[in-house]
C-alpha cells in the first residue's frame, strides 16, 4: 500500500503488513503482528534486493526516517552498500570488544606486576583468593569499561556486613585495578569502585560496621615469663620467635633474613624486605647474637639466619609454635607488647621506638629533619628491651616480687 506519510496517518495504523511512503522512494513501515512499527529502506544494489532497517516507529520520527533513506541512497550513488558496510561495522566492534582486555586477565597482570613490591609473599595470594571468590564471577569476563556501580555493588553488598573487613580489602583492590587501567586508558570516567565522595555515600563505614581488630598481644608484664618458656624449647621455630620479640620484627623479615645481612652487631634489612621499602638496620644486643650462633649449628651450611635442611622457615612456623602452646596471642602482636613497654614502663622517647619498629614519622617537618636512623638510642633502648625479656628488669631497675617494676 503506497501513499504520502503524515503522522497522523502513520499514528491510526493498526493493521499488520507493509505500507510504502509515496514521498521517499523506498521507504517502508512495517507493521508487527504485535502492532510494533518499524523503518525500513527497501532498495536494489548489484541486482539483489535489500531491507535496510532505519529503526522503530514512533522512536524514529517520519522526518528522521526521511533523513536517514536519503543519507543511505546517497551511499548508494557513490557505489557503497549500506547493508554491508553496516555489516562490516559491527563485526570490527565485536572484534573490538573481543581484543579488549577483560577484568580478570588485567586484575591478574596488575598483581604480577606489583609482585616484586610486597615484601609479604602472601599479598599476591590474598589479592588473587578475594578476587577469584568474590569479584571474576560477576566482571571477571566483562571489560574494562564496562564496569560500573552496580556492579561493583553485586560484588560488596552480600559481604559487606558479614565479612567486612575481607569487603573493604577487596573494594580497595578493585579501586586500584580500575585506576590503572584509567591510567593506561582503558577505561574513562569515575572509578566505580572509589570510596570517598561515591560508595561512602551508599555502603556504611566499614568501622561502624565492624569495628577494627587490632593482633591479639601478649601483656608485656608476662613476657619474661613466655620468653622462659620457648627458651625450653631448644628448636629452630623458637630461636627465631625469640629473635623476632627481642627486636620486635615483622615475621617477614625474620623468616627470610640472610647471614651475609648480619655484619658484626649490626643486621641490615635490604629495603626490597620491608614494609616501607628503606633498609632497615638493627643493633644486636648479646642474647640476639647467642640465638643466631645457636641457629647457625642446627644448620651449618644455610644461607638462611634460621632454616631447616637450607630451607627458611614457612610463613606459619611462628604461628604453629604459638598454637602449639595454645596461646591466642599472635606472632604479630609482639610488636604491640614492645611498644606498650616503651610507653608505659621506660624513659625512652617515642621517636626512638618508632624508629625500632621501622615506622614512619608521620609529622613531615619533624621527619623532613629527622633523616638519620637513631641508632646510638636505639641501642640503648634495644639493650633495655632485651635485659626486660630476659630478667623482668632493665637498667639499674630491678622488679621485686610482688610490686611493679617503674
């Protein structure tokens, strides 16, 4: 059926079929049986019929419908085939969408490249293991710029209340891996999964959610005890326990510390082993320099402080000890016990006992001056620290039974 289209003429149709613009040369509505109208631009290229689509009736206006049969028959003048071009179009954007990287395979590459950075070989497990359980099932397979809030909210939502420190790490690290590809533009826009000024508007503080956990430390007034204890012990995992409380060390650093680090009383943490990234040196008191002699016997020709036929001692030799002894306290949380003393019990500047923690200053103009490592009172503080553990006293103080030593 062919006649002038007017809107009025198209808007009261409601019979199935095709009807034919009179005005434009080709021009076609088609009716649905489910009474959906659609354009299409029936026209004849190389001796074969073609139905171009134009779009949907009312969506698609008379006017554009017009505008857009006479933009294809101006391809058609010049030789081109819409309908393949077309074609062509949206295979290269599949293509397109094929060759982009996807959430996962970029995730992964992201936590090999920042490998070499963590001091704690366990960060790279851990960053895989919560993406892996919570994150590639839902954008794993999707680009990188397809990914937004909603997404990132089917991820955190069923976690946030139950597991929530496990969601705040994961929505840190989806952050991060979005920023980079932003960084390496592959992706535009808001970072979907940034918290401040964005998910902080949607999802609670995580802390009034769960409030923070701090390591579980043994009370310094009972260290001297627990140090009787694992001296007993006579084992590999005890010495290097001790070891680490005397100069309340991460774990990291002391399960991996090389002999050629140790040069006279002083051993020398590379930067590339600690958190901060600087290199770290430790005064070693007389008991500290025992234990490492101790080690060395049990195995002669490691290149490890502490080892077992050549081999460090596992990430959970410490931890195993302390369960075997049933004690809840972590390894971690020496470092707490050591910082409790300093403050409640000595003397000694909180600077100094920064600096023996391999902690930053935070104040930037005091550490803008601040840029030597503090080592003569760091000695003295680390003498005073390892006399407690051993003795119960330090220095000309002796703790009497019964009463506090001050």
């Amino acid at each position: 059926m062919k006649t002038v289209f007017t809107d009025l003429f198209l808007k009261s149709l409601n019979k199935v079929g095709r009807y034919t613009d009179g005005d434009t040369k080709g021009l076609n509505l088609q009716v649905k049986p489910n009474l959906q109208k659609y354009w299409v631009l029936r026209y004849s290229f190389q001796e074969k019929r073609f139905d171009y689509s134009l779009g949907s009736y009312p969506e698609i206006s008379l006017k554009e419908a017009r505008k857009r049969a006479t933009a294809v028959r101006n391809k058609l003048n010049q030789g081109i085939n819409p309908a393949t071009e077309k074609k062509a179009q949206k295979e290269q954007q599949m293509q397109n969408e094929c060759e982009k990287p996807k959430f996962k395979e970029y995730a992964l590459s992201c936590i090999e490249s920042k490998r070499s950075e963590w001091s704690n070989k366990k960060h790279a497990e851990q960053w895989g293991n919560t993406l892996r359980d919570y994150a590639f099932k839902h954008i794993g397979h999707l680009p990188l710029d397809a990914i937004d809030t909603e997404h990132i909210l089917k991820i955190l939502n069923p976690i946030w209340h139950s597991k929530t420190n496990t969601a705040s790490r994961l929505r840190g690290r989806i952050e991060w891996i979005l920023a980079s590809a932003t960084t390496r533009r592959l992706r535009t826009g808001l970072n979907p999964a940034q918290w401040r000024g964005h998910l902080d508007t949607i999802l609670p503080k995580p802390s009034k959610v769960a409030p923070v956990e701090h390591h579980k430390a043994l009370s310094y007034k009972e260290l001297p005890a627990f140090i009787g204890v694992i001296k007993e012990m006579d084992c590999v995992s005890s010495l290097a326990l001790e070891f680490l409380i005397l100069n309340a060390n991460r774990t990291s650093e002391v399960l991996l510390a090389l002999r050629e680090e140790v040069r006279g009383d002083i051993w020398v943490i590379p930067a590339k082993r600690m958190k901060a990234k600087r290199e770290h040196r430790v005064p070693l008191c007389p008991r500290s320099l025992e234990i490492l002699s101790m080690a060395q016997k049990k195995d002669e020709d490691s290149i490890y402080l502490f080892s077992r036929n050549g081999k460090h001692l596992s990430n959970m030799a410490l931890t195993e000890l302390l369960r075997r002894l049933e004690k809840e306290f972590t390894v971690h949380g020496f470092r707490s016990t050591f910082r409790d003393w300093v403050a409640e019990e000595t003397q000694h500047s909180p600077e100094v006992a920064e600096k023996a923690l391999a902690h930053s200053i935070q104040n930037k103009v005091e550490s803008a001056y601040r840029r030597g490592d503090l080592m003569e009172p760091r000695k003295r503080l680390m003498s005073d620290w390892e006399a407690y553990c051993q003795t119960g006293y330090w220095g000309n103080v002796i703790a009497l039974p019964g009463q506090k030593a001050a």
